[in-house]
C-alpha cells in the first residue's frame, strides 16, 4: 500500500533528537527552530519528559473515560494553577482541529445558534466548524461549505458589531496571535470591544490557543496581554511535547452534563502523563520567563541584519519579514546550513518557533547561519 500523498516533503529523515538537534539517517544534524511546527516546547527527549512517560506506560497507558483517571484532576490543577485559568474546567481531546471543533459545537449548544465569526487568514484545523472557520478556500470541501461562517478582518470594529447584532452568531473564534497566517495580531483595543460584544450579544469568545498559548507568546496564554477573559480556550501542539493531545478551557459559567462532548483516546493516562511532565519542565525552568526574554535577544540580533524588514509575533513566536518570498531560503536553510525554520501563509515570512528552553547561544547560531545563507 501506498501512503496517500498529500504532503510535499522536504528529503530529510530525521532519527533522533535531543534538546534542539535533530538528526537524520546519515547521521546529519540539524539545528530545529521549528519546534515540529511550534509542537516541540521543552526541547527533543527531555530527560523528565522521557522518565515521565515511561514511568506511566509501565503502569497504565491506556483505559477508556468510562473509569477514574486520576491524572486528568492532577492536569487540570496543574494547569489551572500555571495559567492562571482555574476558574476554567477541562475536557481533553487529541488535536487542536478537535479542540476546536468541540469549542465550537459547545458554544452552539449552549445559546442555540449556529453561525460563527471568524478572521481573515485564520487557521483552526481541518474538521467540519473548525475548517469552515478557517479562510481558506482551497481545504474547504462543499460538505464544509454548508456551514454558516462570516469571515471578517481584525480590527474592522464596525463591520463586526454590524454582524454580531444580527442574533444568529453562536460564536465568535480568533487565534490570539495568528500562526499558519503569518503572526498578525489585532489591538488590544479590538479584543476588548469584541470580548464586551460577545458579552452583550450572548455569543460565546473562543480564543484558539493551539499554537500561541502554553507559553509561547512570553505569557501562559496570548490573550493575557490585552485584559480579556474568553469563554472558551482551546490548546494542542506545544501541550505534550509532540504527544498527541488536545485540551478545551471552557469558563465555570459554561455548565457540563452527561454525554454533551465524548472521545475514546482523549485524556488517557500516556496524554495525561506526557502534558503533567511539559508542564512541569515549564515551571521548574520558568520557560515562560524565557520565551519573553529571548524575544527581546532574538529582535535585538535581527535588527542588525539589513535584509530583514520587520520582526513580527511575541515570545518565542516570531517571524522575519523579507521583501522576497522565502521558500527557497528555507531549502538553503535546510540542505546547507542544517537547520529547519518555518513558513506561512504570507510567502515572505520565514518562522521561528524554537523550544521554549532555547538559549542565547543558540540565536547566535540561528543567525550565523541565516547569515550566511543570505550572503
Ligand atoms: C491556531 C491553530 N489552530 C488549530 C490548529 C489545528 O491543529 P491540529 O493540526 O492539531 O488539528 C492549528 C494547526 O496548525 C493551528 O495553528
């Protein structure tokens, strides 16, 4: 059998890593500043991390929500505690697409009404709402099409209360910081009008997390630097490491009841076990402190470079602006200078998305290699 060829794939066969080397069949290494596409967020194999997981496997891995599970009370307090949210409750699934999905179909429940408000640019995974609400033409199918969806751009305060007047919006969802997009942000001023809106309108705020939250944005979650409190917050990638996990933060006012959402692998004890360890790797070396301080060497660093027009994204979510497309320095990247950066959507962005444990020393090679890649 064939594998159903959808992905264009750079030639690289990566077979081990440890911290942010990565290294492939031939026993290359790489430099990875992309984290797996910001998924990789206390660094490859972290010793913690590794004893964690094996610790729970030779215990349980695996029983379906029908039984206790402990670990997922111990996850939600840890991550209550971290975040700041305990006033949030938790339901766990398996990907940012089905954290979406479930953010979005609870929302409709809970005020009966079916169209939602999206951004321009906005990605939110694949699955039935979460793709309909991403502006993308090209991966939404006829099926998906059917879903009643407004797309809007940031900032646009006017065109926004014209539409979410209107009494059919069940929810509002932004991706705080965008990332496939290519790291855009709105004002803190448009959150805060849009979260009062939402308020006054009963549409329930998703703030879509999945990539910018978990402290990637130099605070546990992004939408802490502009003063709001969304109803609903949804998380994957950087939560376990690479472990297939998905989380949904969903406000005490938002009440649960048998059977309203339901998944066979969510929040199983390997899940639970890999997400306990990141967070505790974050805390114990304070990587959120990091994220913002190695934001402000990264800018520093780039500001030298004269190719390099803008710095765009907070934390350790940034991107450089060029004013040529950069899919082929990212093959330059790669095949001479080992390392993985990322892209986006706006073609001249090339991404940095390295593990939140990243030092100083590393920007400095990050640079020297771009360096010399642009030379
Ligand atoms: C902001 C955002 N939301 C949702 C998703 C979908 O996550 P997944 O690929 O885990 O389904 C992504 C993935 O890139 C994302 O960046």
């Amino acid at each position: 059998m064939n594998l159903f060829d959808v992905y264009p794939l750079y030639d690289v066969t990566p077979v081990t890593a440890k911290g942010i080397v990565v290294t492939d069949d031939n026993g290359q290494e790489y430099l990875d500043f992309y984290g797996g596409h910001a998924v990789i967020s206390i660094g490859h194999s972290h010793p913690h991390y590794i004893n964690r997981i094996n610790a729970q496997l030779n215990k349980i891995g695996f029983y379906s929500n029908a039984v206790q599970n402990p670990l997922q009370k111990e996850l939600a307090d840890k991550l209550g505690q971290l975040s700041g949210c305990g006033n949030y409750n938790l339901f766990l699934c398996n990907s940012g697409a089905e954290a979406n999905e479930n953010a979005l179909k609870l929302a409709s429940f809970k005020n009966g009404k079916t169209r939602v408000i999206a951004f321009k640019n906005g990605f939110h995974g694949r699955t039935s709402a979460a793709v309909a609400s991403t502006d993308n033409e090209k991966i939404n199918a006829p099926l998906n099409k059917q879903q009643k969806t407004t797309i809007l751009p940031f900032d646009a305060i006017d065109a926004f209360t014209s539409e979410i007047t209107k009494g059919d919006v069940c929810a509002v969802i932004i991706e705080t910081i965008q990332g496939v997009g290519g790291l855009d942000e709105p004002s803190a001023m448009f959150f805060q009008n849009i979260a009062k809106l939402c308020k006054e309108n009963d549409v329930v705020l998703i703030a879509d997390e999945v990539q910018c939250g978990y402290g990637r944005s130099g605070k546990f979650f992004a939408f802490q630097h502009h003063g709001i409190q969304p109803d609903i917050i949804t998380v994957a990638k950087g939560m376990a490491n690479g472990f297939p996990v998905g989380g949904v933060l969903i406000h005490n006012s938002i009440k649960a009841s048998y059977g309203l959402l339901g998944t066979t692998f969510g929040g199983n004890h390997l899940a639970c076990a890999a997400s306990l360890a990141v967070l505790e790797v974050i805390e114990k070396e304070n990587l959120i402190d990091n994220a913002k301080n190695m934001e402000a060497y990264f800018r520093a660093c780039a500001a030298k470079i004269s190719q390099i027009k803008k710095v765009k994204g907070k934390g350790l979510m940034l991107g450089l602006k060029f004013d040529f497309e950069v899919a082929e320095l990212r093959k330059k990247l790669i095949y001479e200078q080992h390392m993985f950066t990322g892209g986006a959507k706006d073609k001249c962005l090339l991404r940095f998305l390295p593990a939140l444990n990243i030092t100083k020393e590393q920007i400095d090679l990050f640079f020297n290699q771009l360096k010399l890649a642009l030379s």
